[in-house]
C-alpha cells in the first residue's frame, strides 16, 4: 500500500532523514515511536508531501513519485489519497465544527455543500459529537477538537491515515476517549501511521512498530517483538527507558 525508498530530508546543513525504507500493508496500523527529534513528524510530513524530501520514492497505491520527479498535479493526486490529523488539531476557529468537517471535502475534493454536509455529519456522529454541529471550536474540550480532527480526516475518505502524536496535547483521561475513537477506525481496516508516545496504543491496537531514532529505522517488528524480545539493543534501550519513565511517573 505504502512503499518509501530512500527517502531523505534535510533541513539546513542538519540531514534529519537519513535513507528511509519503510513498506505498508493495506490495512497495517503502524506505530511510529522513538525519542524526541528523531524524524517523526518530518517522516510524515514527508509522505503526503507537506513537506518535499531531498530524495526518494514515495508510493501510495499504485502511484509510485520520485521527489524530484513530481509534478504538481501528481503530487495532488498523491496527497488526495492521504488525510493528516494533526498534535494540534488545527481547526478553523471561526467556522462551527460541521463546517470544519465539511471544509476539505467542500474547497479540495469539489463536492456539492448538501452532499459533504451529510458525510460531515456522518463522521462527527462516528466520533460521537453529532450533537455538537454548530459549536465553535473554542465551545469544546481538547479532546472533543480531536475528535473533530479525526472526523475531519476519516470524512476524506483516504487510503491512508497519518497522525502525528494526537493526544499529546491532552490530558490522560481526554487522551484514552480518543485513543478508544482512534482503536475503532483501526478496526475499519484503513491504513494508518501513527506517531505517537502511547506506548500502550502502540503495544495494543497496532500490528506494527516501527522504531526510529536519529534519522533512521532501527527496528520495524511486531509490538510483541519491539517491546518484549527486541533485536536491536538501542530499541531494547528506549523501551527500558520508557518503562522506566512510566515507573517514576507513577511514584
Ligand atoms: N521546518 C523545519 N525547519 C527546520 N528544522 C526542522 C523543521 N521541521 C523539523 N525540524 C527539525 O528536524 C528535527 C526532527 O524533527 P521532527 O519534528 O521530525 O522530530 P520528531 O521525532 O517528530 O520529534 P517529537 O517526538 O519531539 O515530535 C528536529 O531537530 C527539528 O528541529
Ligand atoms: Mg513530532
């Protein structure tokens, strides 16, 4: 489904992606954990092309782009079969939360207002906010903004989901509401890569973990495999580390 090659990205003299490989399978959740600075985002920025790597091949279903090589149109083509949910949300402050939704499909796929209005609704109610349609942004939770960012993304119907630490900037309790939504569309059977530092997430809703540090993937495994009988001793290390920053936290 999803097929990098090589991908490289550099920002200023500092080469953040170092030569990435990295192949999905329709219907694969991936996990994509590491410390921080470590490429994360840039990786999944670099997917859909929000961000252009140096170098590479980028493949999403049966389109296969070089960077260097693409032409805008392609490109648009390429970023149609993705949706991106955003650390931040990022949602229009002064457009009430059915017009968030109904925004991408309304300004980028072209489709008539009545008909994404009832796709709109659909994925809100699917993130069990369908009482809220005319609520601004600023009138609701964190989470519940999340939520729309999810909806926002699934209304798109894209071939591939990319989320980029979704609830880091929750609390832990709004976080899990969202991690339940997030177990659900896994189900559904959509590709999704998720950057994220729930390693319970990690562990428990997605079929793969992918580990990178400082540029590159150092393992890419099962979660059973990355968590419990890792083969590379710098996963083995973070995964101590992390254990152990959970075990201080809960002193
Ligand atoms: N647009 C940019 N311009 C310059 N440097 C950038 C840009 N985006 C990211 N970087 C740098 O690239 C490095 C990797 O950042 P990235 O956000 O991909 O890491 P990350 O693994 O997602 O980290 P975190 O876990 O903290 O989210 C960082 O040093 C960051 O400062
Ligand atoms: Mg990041």
């Amino acid at each position: 489904m999803i097929e990098l090659a090589n991908i490289e990205k550099s920002f200023g003299d500092k080469k953040i992606l170092k030569g990435i490989n990295l192949s999905v399978d329709e219907g694969d959740v991936v996990a994509l954990i590491g410390p921080s600075e470590t490429g994360k985002t840039t990786l999944l920025r670099t997917i859909n092309f929000l961000e252009k790597a140096d170098k590479g091949t980028i493949q999403i279903a049966d389109q296969v782009l070089d960077v260097n090589q693409a032409k805008e149109s392609e490109i648009i083509d390429l970023r149609g079969k993705t949706a991106m949910v955003f650390q931040n949300y990022s949602l229009f402050k002064n457009k009430t939360l059915l017009e968030n939704v109904m925004e991408g499909l309304v300004i980028v796929q072209g489709i008539d207002k009545s008909e994404a209005e009832s796709i709109a609704k659909a994925e809100i109610e699917r993130v069990g906010l369908g009482h809220k349609l005319d609520a601004y942004p600023k009138e609701i939770s964190g989470g519940q903004q999340q939520r729309i960012g999810i909806a926002r993304a699934l209304a798109l119907k894209p071939q591939v989901l990319l989320l980029d630490e979704p609830t880091s900037s929750l609390d832990p309790e709004t976080s899990v509401e969202v991690l339940k939504i997030l177990k659900e569309v896994a189900k559904s059977g959509i590709t999704m890569i998720i950057a994220t530092h729930e390693m319970a997430f990690a562990e428990n809703v997605s079929n793969r973990v992918v580990f990178m540090e400082d540029g590159y993937i150092i393992e890419d495994g099962s979660p059973d495999q990355i968590f419990n009988h890792a083969h590379e001793q710098r996963t083995i290390d973070f995964v101590q580390e992390i254990s152990r920053d959970i075990f201080e936290e809960g002193e």
